[in-house]
C-alpha cells in the first residue's frame, strides 16, 4: 500500500472542503469502516509476523493523523458558521406550546394530595383482571346480571375447543368493570390495620351517553382497622369533596345494595351544574357520586383478614363524574373526545 500517496489525496481534498456535509463524506473515505486504510489495518492479523512490524507502525500513524485533519477541518468549519451568524433582536420570539394535565388526572392528583394528607397508600391493579377478583371475591351469586356479557367486556380465551366456554373463576378473564376487586389484591398482600386509594380506569358493555361512557374513571379508598363507623366515614366524604370544591358541598345518603358491602348506601351531592334545579347531566338536581359501606364479611374472608376481629369502610368516587361537577362540564363524552379545542380550555 502507497502511504505517501494515500496521505497527499486526503490532503489535497480536505482544502477544499467548505462544508460539513463534504466533511463527512471525506471522513467516511479516508477513515471509515470500508476505507482503503481501516480494510489494510484488519488485514495486518493474517500478514507475517515481518510485515506486520513494516507496516502496522506506518499505517496506524496515517490514521491518527487524518483523524486530526478531520478534527482540525471540523472546528474550522464550526467557527465559520459562528462568524456567519447574526443575531436579529428584533426578529419575535418562537413560540413553544406547553402541555398541561388532563382534567381528570388534575383530579385525581388533589384527591391523591388529600388522601395522602390523611395517611392514605396509594395504590394500583391491573385492568385486566378475572371473573374470580371481581365477582367470586367481591360476594356476587353466581346468576347476578353483571356477570353477563351484556354488562361486563369479557375476553375470548385463546384455546380453542370446547373446554374454552367452561372457564370460570380466576382463569376467566375480563376488563375490570369496576375497582372493587382489586381491595382484595391488597389485602391478600398486606395486614391490617390500613387505609389505602387505588384511582384507575375500568370497562362496561353499556351505551354512552351525555353522563355515562363505556370506558371511565374510578377512585376507590378502603379503611381497614377495629373500630369504625359510617359516621367517620360520612366525616371523611364531606372533608374530601371540600378539598376537591374548595367549599362545602350539599350531599346526600340513602341505602343502597351492593354485594361486596353490608350495610351499604349511596352518596349523591347537589349537582353544580344546575345548583340543584335538574339537567341533561343529572336528571334531577343531584348526582350519584359514590356507593360505600362496610366490607361484607365474605370480601374481608377471602383478603385474608379475620371479619370477627377487623372491620372496615369503603367509597368509590366516579373520577369524570366529580370533575365534570367540578369544571361544569355538560358531557361526559368531552372528557374522553381528545378533542384539543375542548382539552386547551384547562
């Protein structure tokens, strides 16, 4: 290989370079992984020990040294561009758009601030869960209407035959339609006492609507300890909906019944939107924000926790339905639109 010759080419055509485009294309020829140099530097292993001593010197210097002409080359051309470059302070500034927070998420983090202010974990499931967790576990009979495809999205089992239908229990898989079952999740890894919150996304079959969606929010807290009272409980809905409002809200229980509660009931609070007059979101001048109850003894059996021993409280908050009520939101559906018109007002 002719060194001197190889040298004298790179030379020459590194002078005339003006751009980093050229650069690199020069790199590429003198220094990259097919140029005639770096192919004579791998062949060195398979040439006599003599000849590799003759050469191997030689060669590595000619690389090092074009790998300087191209350094040099490099910070000429950047310090020419520099030169060339003029500052206009006039010229307006650029414009960056900034992203902010989903509405519901802005929601879910001060319920989170407000929870956590009052000893609450928070904590997560899967949206994939099984006919064991949300059914079986959360005390529903075994002929309770939720169990139907009409209301539950129930996924298709990848075997094939007919052993694929008789599926039940905890191989029989569906999209939550509701957060309940995942309270048990916790328990069976946790001993009481405890108080935790578990927000989360969960499935219906059902048709949307201006106040219902097949896809929501949910926002479920549990607490679990030896002495507890609806009372307290009712205390603790009110201090969180005032955190969430910034005032005190007009709220409302009746019974309600619930498999995997006893007793249980419903919390409604006075629609915001139309201060309690009745609209297309409420119906009639209130909201059904929450169900809550007791633990049934059956929930607290199969966490693992002893029903004679510990008791416990629980609420589930729709998520879109308190901040549709906290931003005057009129449909549901808004919320879910990805609509940026619509989502760049908050």
């Amino acid at each position: 290989m002719d060194f001197e010759t190889l040298r004298a080419s790179a030379k020459q055509e590194i002078e005339h370079i003006k751009n980093l485009a050229e650069l690199e294309a020069w790199r590429v020829k003198y220094v990259g992984r097919k140029a005639e140099l770096t192919l004579f530097l791998r062949s060195l292993a398979h040439m006599p020990l003599g000849e590799r001593r003759a050469f191997g010197p030689k060669a590595n210097a000619l690389r090092k040294e074009f790998e300087q002409l191209h350094q040099k080359k490099l910070s000429s051309i950047g310090n020419q561009s520099q030169e060339n470059y003029a500052l206009d302070m006039t010229q307006p500034g650029t414009k960056y758009d900034i992203g902010h927070l989903h509405p519901v998420t802005q929601v879910k983090n001060e319920l989170n601030d407000a929870f956590k202010f009052l000893g609450f974990e928070i904590y997560e499931g899967p949206e994939i869960s099984s006919e064991g967790y949300d059914f079986d576990n959360m005390n529903f009979p075994d002929d309770h209407p939720a169990r139907e495809s009409m209301d539950t999205y129930w996924i298709k089992p990848e075997s094939v035959g007919k052993s694929a239908g008789a599926k039940k229990g905890f191989e029989k898989l569906c999209l939550r339609p509701h957060l309940t079952g995942v309270s048990v999740r916790y328990m069976q890894t946790h001993k009481p006492p405890f108080r935790f919150v578990y927000p989360g996304r969960v499935f219906r079959n059902e048709a949307t609507d201006a106040g219902h969606e097949c896809a929501f929010y949910q926002y479920e807290a549990l607490i679990v300890d030896k002495d507890i009272s609806l009372a307290g409980g009712k205390i603790l809905v009110s201090t969180i909906l005032e955190r969430v409002f910034g005032a005190q809200v007009t709220t409302r229980m009746r019974p309600g019944f619930f498999p995997f509660v006893e007793p249980g009931f419903e919390i409604d609070m006075q629609c915001l939107n139309c201060s309690g007059a009745g609209c297309s979101i409420c119906g009639d001048g209130w909201v059904e924000m929450m169900p809550g109850g007791l633990p049934h003894p059956n929930v607290l059996a199969v966490g693992g926790i002893d029903p004679k021993q510990w008791q416990g409280f629980y609420i589930n908050i729709g998520l879109d339905r308190i901040t549709m009520m906290k931003y005057g939101i009129d449909d549901i559906r808004l919320l879910h639109s990805g609509d940026m018109r619509f989502l760049r007002q908050f």
